[in-house]
C-alpha cells in the first residue's frame, strides 16, 4: 500500500500538517488511511493526533503560506458569536 506523490518521485507521505503561528495543526491534517490503520492499535485510549503523528515517518509539515487563505477561517478558534462575527468580517482571522 505504497502511494506516490503526484510527480512520482517520491513516496507520498503518511501525513501532511498544516503549522500555524501557533505550532502543529494536527486536527486539520490529512492522514493517510492505511497510516491510522496501521498504528491505531498501538496508541494508548489516552493518545492524541500527536502520539500519532511521533509514530509515522516522513510527515510533511506545511506552513500555512503555503495553503489556500480559506484555510484560515478553517483553523481560528471561536468561542462566542462576537468572535464568529469578527471572522465573517474577516477580522479574526489568524494564521
């Protein structure tokens, strides 16, 4: 189950995250299918996406300049309708 990167030079990687200003954006990265399957078994009921992401190699990590601006509004955390509204606008966004 050995996928190839779109110009075929490389293997495709098991994960790819996206890395705010914040840090690491594993709840917005895309997983492989057979990467989760293969190492869910050996994470403990306690473990998250980064537990995870330690197990796999060749994650790629992207930073957000790279992404589409849509992302974004994806990623900015909100907690009340003030914030949301901010975001609408097009003010809150952050990267």
């Amino acid at each position: 189950d050995r996928h190839v990167s779109a110009d075929g030079d490389r293997p495709s990687p098991p994960a790819i995250v996206p890395v705010s200003e914040r840090g690491h954006e594993p709840l917005h990265a895309l997983y492989r299918r057979a990467a989760v399957r293969d190492n869910v078994s050996e994470l403990a009921p306690d473990d998250g996406l980064g537990a995870l992401l330690n197990r796999l190699d060749g994650v790629e990590y992207v930073g957000f300049d790279a992404l589409p601006e849509s992302v974004d509004r994806s990623v900015t955390n909100v907690n009340t309708r003030t914030e949301l509204a901010r975001v609408a606008a097009g003010d809150e966004v952050r990267r």
